[in-house]
C-alpha cells in the first residue's frame, strides 16, 4: 500500500534523525550535561517508537515479547520531557531517587500485559500482535493510561515553563527571554503531535484500517517535520539561558502569605520614599552595568529585605525586575549612541557595557523602547 509505504518511509527518517541528534548531544561537552542526556533519552525513545514498522518486521517476528517491551518504553518519554524541562529552567534541578515513582505507568503498562500476553507462549504472542478483530482490553488500557499520563505532563511542562519565566522576569536582569518562549513553542508541537497519536490509536483500538494508515501517515509526517525543527533550532541556538532558583517565591505568593491591610497615607508614603531610593541608587551607583544582577544583588546593596524590594519592583511599580533594570540599560546604550566621541565603538561592545550579555535581548530590550533598532537610533544621531 502506498501511504503505508510513505509512513513507513518518514518513520525510517524520523528514527534516523532522532538517533543521530541524540548521539551528537551526548558526545557535546555542556556545564548543563544532564539536560542533554534527558533529551537524548527522550529522541532515543522517540527513535525506537518510530522504528516500530521495523521492530515489527524484525524483533516482533521473532521475540514478540522483546518487541512489545521496547514499544512500551514510549511511556518513560513524557517524565523524562517533564525532568528535560526542569534541568533547563531550574539552576538548582537535580534528579533524585525519589524521582523513580514516574516511572510507575511503565510499571503498571507491563503488570497489566503480563498474564495474558508476556505469559502467554509464542504462537498465542503472535496472534495477540496480529488478531484482525481488534485489539484485546489490556492493550485498550495501555493506550489508555499512555495517553492520560501524556496529557498530565503536558500540563506539568507548561506550569514548569510559566512559573520559571515569571521568577526570571521578577528576579534576574539576564536570561533570554525568547529561549522560554521556545520552550513553550516546543511542547506545543509535542501536544499536537500527540493529538495526531491519539487519533491514530483510536482507529487502531477500533479496526479502522483506512484511517489507521492514513493517521500513520500524517503521524509519521509530524513526526519528521518536529524533530528536523528541533535539530535546526538547536543547532542554531545550543546555549541555554534563564535558568532560575526554583524555590524562589513569585510576588504573587509573598503577598498572599503577607496580606496587607489597607495601607494608610504613613505606609504610602514610607514606599514612595522606598522606591525613590532605589531609582537613586540605579541613577547614582549603575548597578545595572553587571550583567548577572539580580534582585537579592541589589537587596544586599541597598540593605533591604529581598521580599520588601521585590513587592516594591514587580508589585507596586507594576513593572518586572527584569524590564525594570534593563529600562536604565537602555537609556544608557542610548546616551552612548547619540554621543559622537563614541562612533567608534560598535553596537556589540556596548551591549556588554551596559550590562546585556545577548545581542539578541538587547536588539528586543532596545526596540522595546525606542521602536528602533539600535543602528537606526544611532544614524539619527550621525552627522
């Protein structure tokens, strides 16, 4: 069949680039080696499942049981994604023993087929893996629990990417924003391809052959375009940026643990001075010009309670820490660019002299606020 024969084909390439993406991480040397070895866990698994035309051919033929194993380890994907996530946003992530309980879907998966299908003799394998009058209840259930426990961690990688691109914004003044925003755009292609599975599945689990092959198509398609995305988008950007404290409390949660009752004309005016201060000590001291700045930086300078300084800026400024330091950076590469005895230093040396570490932050940061890109700023000023 033709479309079969096209899957089958993508799949091929699927497995192919997976591994060779895989094995090009683990041989990088990286500060951050875990997040390489969960992700190329992650496309090694991914590689097995989408080889699973030739697993069929080959493994299932002879060891059915083997075969039916190896497609099962599709279900240590999604924690390893979730700990993926976590090692690249989280400076402080680390795996633990305790960490073992996700592995408990893959458990119940293989103790829900052992009495019927890993018991069961050869002959009895091969006819489970090939009945033409559908599948028997226990796999309906395997694919059942696959899908919930996807579904589930979907979910948990989004809250992860969120909360951790918050707590950057509201505590650190470098990071690449854009990199959450990859992240984000990441687990929505793997969200979508698993509702292209699911579909798939649900022909599989009800006998519709037709649909099944040509949901084996679109899948195998899907699956060819995200990991080439992938390749080229890491290629292209290997570095990560952003990692935060995780234990670190958003605004939002130092403030419901501390309400406030409604504040006098006293209290408001104590702030006021408060962020008068801080707007002083930016003007005076430019503690904006270290690149690593981060609010229990300037806490420890300014002698205020981290918690205190950090409602004063995310909260009652209405204004990220993130945004807040890097508005005097901006006004700083701003005077050096309209300053004629500076022509000669270029766009890229005062970045890193205001205090940016990322051309590509700052070319964002600098348009944000003037609706101009740097070079344009600068020829307004040129004579």
């Amino acid at each position: 069949m033709v479309i079969n024969s096209i899957a089958e084909g993508l799949n091929i390439l699927t497995a192919f680039l997976s591994l060779f993406f895989a094995f090009y991480l683990l041989s990088l040397k990286s500060k951050n080696r875990i997040s390489n070895v969960l992700i190329s866990l992650f496309l090694i698994i991914r590689a097995i499942d989408a080889g699973t035309v030739l697993s069929n051919q080959f493994i299932i033929l002879y060891h059915p049981g083997f075969g039916l194993l190896l497609n099962t380890l599709l279900f240590l994907s999604p924690p390893i994604l979730y700990f993926y996530i976590r090692s690249v946003t989280q400076a402080d992530f680390k795996l633990k023993w305790k960490h073992l309980w996700h592995t408990l879907p893959f458990v119940i998966a293989i103790l829900v087929l052992i009495p019927r299908f890993y018991l069961a003799d050869y002959d009895k394998k091969i006819e489970i893996l090939t009945a033409s009058d559908g599948l028997i209840l226990e796999f309906k259930l395997v694919y059942l629990l696959l899908h919930v426990q996807i579904t589930v961690y979907i979910i948990a990688c989004y809250i992860v990417i969120l909360r951790s691109k918050k707590l950057l914004l509201e505590n650190y003044s470098n990071g690449n924003v854009n990199y959450y925003n990859w992240l984000f755009t990441f687990i929505t292609l793997v969200a979508l391809e698993t509702v292209v599975s699911t579909f798939k599945n649900f022909f599989l689990i009800n006998g519709l052959e037709a649909q099944y092959y040509w949901a084996t198509t679109i899948t195998g398609l899907s699956a060819f375009l995200f990991i080439s995305w992938l390749v080229i988008k890491a290629l292209k950007s290997p570095g990560l940026y952003g990692r935060v404290d995780s234990k670190q409390p958003l605004v939002n949660q130092i403030i419901t643990a501390h309400p406030r009752k409604e504040r006098g004309e006293r209290e408001n005016k104590e702030n006021d001075e408060a962020i008068l201060r801080i707007k002083n000590y930016m003007e005076r001291e430019e503690p904006y010009l270290e690149p690593s700045l981060s609010i229990y930086d300037l806490s420890q300078q300014l002698s205020l309670p981290l918690k205190e300084l950090s409602v004063l800026i995310n909260h009652n400024l209405n204004q990220h820490f993130f945004d807040f330091v890097n508005e005097y950076r901006i006004k700083k590469a701003m005077e050096i660019l309209a300053d004629p005895s500076k022509s000669d230093l270029t766009i890229l040396e005062i970045l890193y002299e205001v205090g940016f570490n990322s051309k590509s932050s700052f070319n964002t940061a600098f348009k944000k606020y003037t609706a101009l890109t740097p070079t344009q700023y600068r020829k307004q000023y040129s004579t």
